[in-house]
C-alpha cells in the first residue's frame, strides 16, 4: 500500500498535505482495490479551513454581485470542457456507470447556471413613501462563512451545485468537509472554481472525522451549515448548530413510495420504476425502494419488474454498456446484504436475489444485482427504513385510499410517485401525499434547480431547502432601511404623546 498516493486538502487556494497520521481509503468499488487516500485533517486544520474563509469573506462579499458571478460563468465553462474527466473520477470512486455520473456532474452545472442568475434573485423590495416623505428598501445580504457537510453518493452534484454556488454568488464564504470515501471528483472542482478565477479562501475543501466536524457545528465564525446525509446525524446537527445560532439545512434519509393503480400501462410503469430504482445502485435519497401496487394488478406489474431488472447489465462504471454498477464499499456492500437477510427473516418473499452477482474480470468488485422482496406487510423494517441499495419492496393494497394510507404512515418524506391515467386520483395524490417532491408518472421527481429540493418529515430539519429561491434566502438576511430627506426650513415637532405608532414625524 505503500506506493497509493495520498490526497491532500484545499485551503486558501493551496492544496495542502496533511499532519496527520490518520488515512482513509478510497476504493475504486469496480476492482474492490484501494486507489488513493484521504487524509482526517486534525482541528487545527480543520480550524485552518474555517479562518481562511473568515478571512476572505469581506473582500468577497465587497465584491459587487454581478462580477461575483463572472466566476461561475467561467467555472462553468470549466467544467463542461472537463466533463469526460470528471465523469470518470465519479465512475472510478463512487462506482456511478458513466450516464449516472455524467448526470452527476450535469446537475451541478444546472445549479452553478441558476446562480448566475443571483443578481436577479438577490434583488430586494422597495416602497417610496412608506409615509409623507419616508421611503424603505429591503436588501439582502450575505452572512459569512458557511460550512458544507457532504454525503459520498453524489461527488459532484452535492457539493458543488446544492451548496456551493448560491452560497459564493451570494458573497459568502464556504468550507466543504468532502466525504472522506469520494473526495476526489471535490478537489479536481475546487482547482477549476479556482482556474475560473476565485479569490483564495473563498472555498475550502478538508476531509475529516464526525469528531474534527463537531468543531463547525460550535464554532463562533460559522454562520450556517448545510448537511447531507443520514437521519440520526441530521437530528444532532441540526440541534446543535441551531442552540448554538447557525442556520440549518439538514438533508436526510428516506424511504421513497410510489402507487400504481390498475389503470397504469404495465410495461411503461415497470420501465419507469426499475429505472427509478436501480439508477445509482440505489445509493440515492430519491431512488425508489418501495412499490404499492393494487392487488388487481400486482402479479402482471411484479413480473414484468423481475423481468426488466434481470435484464440489467452489470458491469464496470466506466464502460459505457453498463446499466448498473457496483456499490460504493466492501463497507456498504455487507450493509445492503445484511438487511436483504432481516427481509428474509421478517418473512418477505424473496423472488430476486442479487447477492451472487459476479463480473467477469472485475470479480473483486462491490457487485450486488437487483434484489426483490414480494408481499412485505406493514411493521416489516425491510419496507420502511432505508436500505440505500438495488433492492425493491412491493407491498400490495386494495385501493387508492389504503395505498395512500400505507406510504403517508412511512416516517420519511422525501419523494413520493403515482402511476395512473385517472386525472382524479393523480390530483388527489398530489394533494395529500406528505411528500416534499412528488411525481405524476415520474418515477424520481427531483425538480430542476430553480425549484427547491424539498423533503418533508424526518427527511428534512430546517426551514429553508437548498436550490431555488430557498436557497438564496438560507444564505442571505434581510435588511430594511427607512430614509427621510427633508430641507433646512422644516420643522421637526415632536409629539410623543399622540404618535400612533406609524412611520412619520413623531
């Protein structure tokens, strides 16, 4: 091991190589071999990060909007020049097949798009003569320095399209503890947002353990925190950042239903749910691991789900045949397989089992085939917590009332779907489903990022989402500013008895 190279971490505009003596692998989960190593950056690092953020924050925030943003047009550009390379190091460390990690770099382009469009949509309000003579203006303003907390199954899109861009655009400033499993696809980002001409400091890129990243959640310089990732640690950071003044967005866990309904085409809606569920390996907040299909259809419906995600392709990410790549972690692997053996246990009907699959060639990789559990009933845990994996429960309803009843029961709220051609039920669903995204015939309802990524339950603490509008308010506070011009000769009276509380002479 000793010729696998170590990366390092980015701070004020250097990348730098650890103190520490402490290493994770990365593994490139196509061959199951270690590849390169992250370092757990010590406090003092860590700290390092925080205040070469609050360093650049005034000169960054001094800067007009409009030329702020010139640096996501060019980082932009960047990227897409670079777009083969950073779909390879996504398929190379995270185990995405290419389309998946192309679509992962894509997205974070859709977001850096929309920030360029922060000096529109950082505008305030105004309103002359508020009362005689009196005029108000709302502006908004950055806060300082935000810290982005980032999950390892989406390398590209997380960091650098929900956190990074509205948070600069905005005149912030950032410090990303990239996931310390896919970190490498964060730094190659961070020398291009660097190359499109950011000033040193803006943003800063460390990996560390959950103890050095307890340091974000006190600190005295941190103004928010963004955090992607599971519900237990989700809960904790949200409550400790908040009783501690920051801003919150906690993105967490969830367990994604959709119903079909007999009237659905089959072999449309198979398609569309193998695709939803098995897209990524399953190893993302919006796949859909759960199918409540009405009995009257349910046989025809889970037959041609077997038949379909049988005839996926499991291969290597990087070959572009490949329609379903490896799982992220030897780690993560036996995660997945050891809850496949609680369904079995809870009693759920196993009728695909990818636990066996091998690759020819690639026979040390982290291969799991599409798995499905049939008649999984209410209580059983394989339903209803996440799994994060290729693998589909099916539970079967009478009706469109208990179908809706058995998915708005589930504790997580991400995203929700239906599969009908009755306009009815598909405007009843949308109303009451508890879902923060949900889709009318759309297997994964991820909106693009003008809208907010907004999940509801225990899949979401805090009050404002990341992209859309959401996003531009979390990293901004409102000022309102009263002004009131008068000439020489007028006469202030001041009446303080009869003020009745309105903006005027008092």
């Amino acid at each position: 091991m000793s010729d696998v190279k170590s990366v390092g971490f980015f701070v004020n505009g250097k990348n730098l190589k650890s103190k520490t003596k402490e290493f994770y692998d990365i593994y490139d989960p196509n061959i199951g071999e270690v590849i390169a190593k992250a370092p757990r950056c010590t406090k003092d690092e860590v700290n390092m990060a925080v205040e070469a953020a609050r360093k650049a924050y005034p000169g960054w925030r001094d800067i007009p909007v409009l030329k702020r943003v010139q640096v996501l047009f060019a980082f932009k550009k960047l990227i897409e020049d670079n777009i083969d390379d950073l779909t390879h190091t996504v398929c190379m460390e995270n185990g995405k097949v290419w389309g998946e990690a192309k679509g992962d770099v894509l997205k974070a382009i859709e977001v850096v798009e929309l920030a360029c469009g922060t000096p529109s949509l950082m505008m305030g309000q105004s309103l002359m003569d508020t009362s005689v003579n009196y005029d108000t203006v709302l502006y908004r303003e950055p806060l300082g320095v935000f810290v982005g907390l980032v999950p390892w199954n989406f390398p590209a899109m997380i960091p650098f399209g929900w956190m990074v861009p509205l948070c600069i655009a905005t005149g912030n400033t950032m410090v990303l503890k990239a996931s310390s499993t896919t970190p490498m696809t964060a730094l190659k980002m961070i020398e291009l947002l660097h190359q499109a001409g950011l000033p040193n400091g803006v943003v800063n890129v460390v990996t560390a353990s959950r103890k050095e990243a307890e340091i974000f959640l006190t600190h005295p310089d941190v103004k928010g925190i963004t955090f992607v990732g599971s519900m237990s640690v989700g809960k904790h950071i949200y409550s400790t950042a908040a009783a501690h003044g920051k801003r919150v967005q906690a993105l967490c866990e969830a367990k994604n239903h959709c119903l079909v309904l007999e009237d659905a085409p089959i072999e449309r809606t198979a398609a569309g749910i193998v695709n939803a569920t098995y897209g990524c390996a399953g190893e993302r907040c919006m796949a859909l691991p759960v199918v409540v299909v009405q009995e009257s259809i349910a046989d025809e419906l889970v037959a041609s789900i077997k038949e379909k995600a049988k005839e996926r392709f499991l291969g290597p990410a990087y070959d572009k045949k490949s329609e379903l790549g490896p799982v992220v972690t030897a780690k993560h692997k036996q995660f997945v397989m050891d809850w496949i053996e609680t369904g079995i246990k809870e009693g759920a009907e196993l009728i695909l089992d990818g636990r066996d699959a091998v690759v020819p060639g690639y026979e040390n990789g982290f291969w799991l085939g599409p798995t499905i559990f049939d008649h999984v009933k209410p209580g059983m845990t394989v339903g209803d917590e996440e799994i994060f994996g290729p693998v589909t429960s099916i539970k079967r309803v009478k009706d469109f009332e208990e179908g809706l009843a058995v998915m708005n029961a589930n504790q997580f709220a991400n995203g929700s779907a239906i599969y009908t051609q009755n306009g009815y039920y598909s405007r009843e669903f949308a109303k009451r489903t508890h879902a923060g995204m949900v889709g009318i015939n759309v297997g994964i309802p991820v909106p693009v990022g003008m809208f907010p990524f907004s999940g509801h339950k225990n899949s979401f603490f805090g009050d404002l989402h990341v992209m859309g509008f959401d996003g531009i308010r979390f990293y901004t506070e409102t000022k309102c500013v009263t002004t009131h011009w008068f000439d020489e000769e007028e006469m202030i009276q001041v009446k303080v008895d009869t003020w009745d509380g309105t903006i005027g002479e008092i």
